[in-house]
C-alpha cells in the first residue's frame, strides 16, 4: 500500500505554513515531530469537555477523564506487545524512562566491580544515567564500539559476557545519528544467556516501525510520545516481575498504598512509579497518536521512509563533497547524517532555513559517536510520514545552493 | 536570514581570516570551544605597556559566524583596556559584524572570541 503524503499533509496544520515565503520541508522528525490535527483535537477536547484529575474523583468528568487515561495505557500496550497494560509507566520522556531504571533497579543491582556494558551509538539518553551509575557504584562501563562502516562490532559483546560480571546490557533499538539497526534480539538473547538484563532506547524506532517488546527480547524499553505525533509524553515498559521487585524512583502522591508518620507502603503497578499528577492531556494526545498512526499501518510507514531515504541517498551522492555517515548496505531507517568539506553543519542548517528546509546540525546528543569518526558535528536530514521525494529534491536543491554560496 | 547572515563581508573574513595564526610569548593564550557545535578558537594577546591590548591572532575552526567574528574581533579590540573589553557584550559583537541580526542559536558562536579573552584576561590576572 502506498502512503498518500499529500493527504496526511493535510493532517497537520503546520504545513499550511510558510516559511521566508517557501513550503515548509520539516526533515527534523527524528528531534521531535509535527503533530496532526487528531492529537491536537483530543487534548483540546479533553480540556474543553472533561478535564479534572485522575484517579480521585467521584463525579463525571473525573471518571471520564481517568477512562481516557487508563484507555489510553491499554492502547499503547496493544501498540508495542506488551502483556500487561500495568507494565507501561507515563513518564516526561524517553530520558526520564531510563534515569528510572538507571536510578531504581541500577541503584539496587549494580555493584562495585560489575559492568555495564552500552553501545558506541547511543544516545546521551541512554549513556549518561549508566555512565554516572557506574561512577556512582564503581561498576566498569564499556562499550561496544561501531565500526567505520556504522555499524554496531557485536563480536565485541561476548568477551564482555564471559565473566559474568556484566549486569546490564543498554542499547539502541535504532540509532538516532547513523540510522542503523543493531541486531538487539542477538544481544537481547547473548545478555540474558549470560545472566545480564537488556534495557532497550526506542525512541527512534517506535515512530517508525512495528515494534514488538517480546519478540526484541527487552527488559525494559523506553521511548517518547513527542517523536511519534504525539505532545511530551514518555513511556517505559518493564517486565512486571522486575518492576515489581524494584523500590520507586520518585515519591509522593498517587504512588502510594497508605502513609502512616514514620512509614509508606506502595501503591501497585504501575501507579508505584507515577507519582504526582501525570501529563493527563499529554497522555490522552499520545492515545490519539497511536490511534493515527496505526490507522496508516507501522509497516505501511516503514515501507514509506525506506523508499525515502533510499532516494534521499541516492540524491545526495550527486554532491561530491558531501559525505553521509554510516552504513550504505544494511538497512537504513529515515535519518541521514552529513558533513561537507570546509562546510561547517550550523552554516548548513542556517542556509537551508532560507530555502524552507528544517535540518537539524549539531552532535545530535551523541557525542562520543561524533568522536569516534572524529567530527565535531553533523548535519542530519530526518524523514517522517509527512516527507516525500519531493522534499528529498528540495533538500539537495537547497545543499546546491550551501555550496555556491560556501563552498569557494 | 539566510542572505543577511551569510553577506559578503563576513564571508569575505570566513575565508581570508585577519590575524590568523598565534602569538609567540604571549599574554593572553587560550583555547575554547562550543562543545554543542563543535566550534574550537585558539586566542593569543599581547598587552602594551599601558595595559591595552596591542595585538591580537585567532586560529581555530567553526563555522562562518564563530570564525568572521573572531577574524573582526582582532582588529575590533587593539587599543582597548581591560575595562573596555570586559563591559563588551552581544550588542556591541553585532554591531562588530555590521549589524548582523543573529538567531539565539548562533549568538554563542558570535561570542566566543569575546568569551574566549575575557576568560584568558581572567586568567592572566
């Protein structure tokens, strides 16, 4: 089935903007992505029509409006196979998922002289937290490196496995600068085999593919509703059995049983780790999200940015300085990372903004990937179910136009 | 934007850059980058006997705003005191660069020259 781009266009209001007097070309969905009507209408309908707190009230609206909220948590386990609707967790983000696991469960099982083992490729988001747990802890972190090619070195997992000191294996479902894939149903099962759990960033590949949490083989799984046409909300998935065994991250209301002076039980799963009220219209809009999204079909969106970016680098080759990091074989989802000769990835950007074309320039919060190929940054085009060909055209139109005006 | 940004004049710096190379036995002798772009300047100066600044040379790479700037800056400050420079601030950084209307983005790579010697005047002292 082919995605009709013109019409989904049309989904979101953005588009009916101008920018400097061009069509808006939004290549920068891999950051955060547009929202479409159907998101903005069920928030602004939420507050218009029902909005009170959850989980409180005893009149109307409140029930209707923690309907909408529990709905919306069944939903998004549909989305990505989880078992148990009380394994998802709202969280602000992404980030925050896996500080909670970093902080719950890495606090409570990670030790001095363990490992943590992570990926070249990964995002700050799921670098950080397990960097400064292991200084925390004394624990060894290593990573395992990617190759010139982009692509993720997996004979190095196994002598990080043969000790069994390794407790934690974290790693990217897809890569937010290279746009690979690492095998992490390989690593899922090499981790588990020897005893180690796997904590899974899908933040780049939830938007854009049919993700599965059991068939990856994850622990844990975290990802943003922002980057998938939803406002900023964020959701970790976690086996029951491990959720249940781990202390809370946060404290407070809403996440407990009964508070007595000098002591508190838990509330269950998954209230335990939600405490405070949530992003209420955040999550209901992120309900939304799935529900368009799925109306269009992940693998009918796949297929989609496949043929995207399969053009996109087959354009971009025309600009002999230009380079494209990663792989070139392999799959490849919709994010292509670059640099010019001589060109410096801010000028890049800022040049595009003239012709209408949003690319995002920067390390992208991977910096320690940018060191390994020894550039200091990037300029990335990021595609989305909004971009086509066409927008493929306009962008090496406009990187022309970079090195006419730059590139003496 | 775009064209206001990207005008002949500081293209004319970006490429042939005033002042570019170091100072040997300087005064002022420091290094900074833009960690979240990535833009490196390495700065040299040498006072007069008066305290002004007399002569001033960048090297480094970054991207057209980080390098013009830091290109104009080594002319802009010669002759100016200690005081002068550490009360400098954007506005007088665009003015600098004729004007130039700049994106809050880029505003760091437009002071980092600035940045860089107010921080190696800092640490002379």
């Amino acid at each position: 089935m082919q995605l009709d781009v013109a019409a989904i266009r049309q989904e979101f209001p953005i588009f009916e903007r101008k920018i400097h007097g061009k069509r808006l070309v939004f290549l920068d969905s891999a950051a955060s992505s547009q929202k479409p009507r159907a998101v903005i209408d069920a928030m602004m309908r939420m507050y218009t029509h029902s909005y009170a707190n959850v989980h409180r009230g005893l009149y109307t609206i409140a029930e209707e409006v923690t309907e909408a909220y529990e709905e919306t948590r069944a939903k998004i386990a549909r989305f990505i196979n989880a078992p148990d609707p009380a394994e998802i967790i709202n969280v602000r983000n992404a980030t925050e998922g896996l500080n909670l696991v970093a902080y719950s469960w890495g606090e409570t099982h990670v030790h001095a002289g363990d490992r943590i083992v992570i990926t070249e490729m990964e995002h700050h988001a799921n670098l950080v937290p397990w960097q400064q747990l292991a200084l925390r802890k004394g624990a060894q972190l290593a990573y395992i490196p990617v190759t010139d090619a982009g692509e993720l070195q997996l004979d190095a997992l196994p002598p990080l496995l043969a000790d069994g000191r390794t407790k934690v294996v974290a790693c990217s479902v897809m890569s937010n600068v290279l746009g690979a894939l690492p095998p992490v149903t390989r690593i899922a099962e090499m981790a588990h085999a020897a005893g180690a759990l796997v904590v899974m960033d899908g933040a780049q590949a939830i938007p854009h593919r049919a993700v599965d949490v059991q068939a990856l083989g994850a622990d844990f799984l975290a990802f943003s509703g922002h980057k998938m046409c939803g406002p900023g909300v964020g959701i970790l998935w976690g086996r029951r059995e491990l959720l249940e065994a781990m202390p809370p991250f946060l404290y407070g209301g809403d996440m407990i049983r009964t508070v007595k002076r000098h002591y508190a039980k838990w509330n269950e799963l998954p209230y335990k780790f939600e405490a405070g009220t949530p992003a209420i219209a955040e999550v209901i809009g992120l309900g939304a999200a799935v529900d368009f999204l799925s109306a269009i079909g992940m693998d009918v969106i796949h297929a989609h940015e496949q043929e995207v970016v399969a053009y996109a680098l087959e354009r971009l080759a025309e600009i002999p300085t230009l380079h494209v990091l990663g792989s070139s074989r392999g799959e490849r989802n919709g994010v292509v990372s670059f640099w010019m000769d001589n060109i410096h990835p801010h000028d890049i950007a800022a040049i595009l903004d003239g012709d209408g074309v949003c690319v995002r320039a920067g390390h992208h919060c991977a910096q320690p990937l940018h060191d390994r190929f020894n550039l200091p940054a990037t300029a990335r085009a990021s595609f989305y179910i909004y971009n086509d060909k066409d927008d493929v055209d306009a962008l090496v139109k406009a990187l022309h136009n970079v090195v006419s005006i730059l590139g003496r | 934007m775009s064209s206001d940004l990207y005008r002949e004049q500081l293209l004319d710096h970006y490429h042939n850059p005033d002042n570019f190379g170091a100072l040997e036995h300087a005064d002022v002798d420091i290094e900074m980058d833009n960690p979240t772009c990535g833009d490196v300047i390495h700065l040299t100066a040498r006072l007069d006997s008066a305290g002004r600044i007399a002569e001033v040379m960048f090297e480094g790479q970054g991207c057209v705003i980080s390098m013009a700037s830091a290109s104009m800056f080594t002319e802009h400050v010669k002759g100016k005191t200690l005081e002068e420079i550490s009360a400098m601030g954007l506005t007088e950084i665009q003015e600098m660069m004729g004007g130039v209307k700049l994106s809050m983005g880029r505003v760091k790579c437009a002071l980092l020259p600035l940045n860089a010697m107010k921080e190696g005047l800092k640490e002379k002292q």
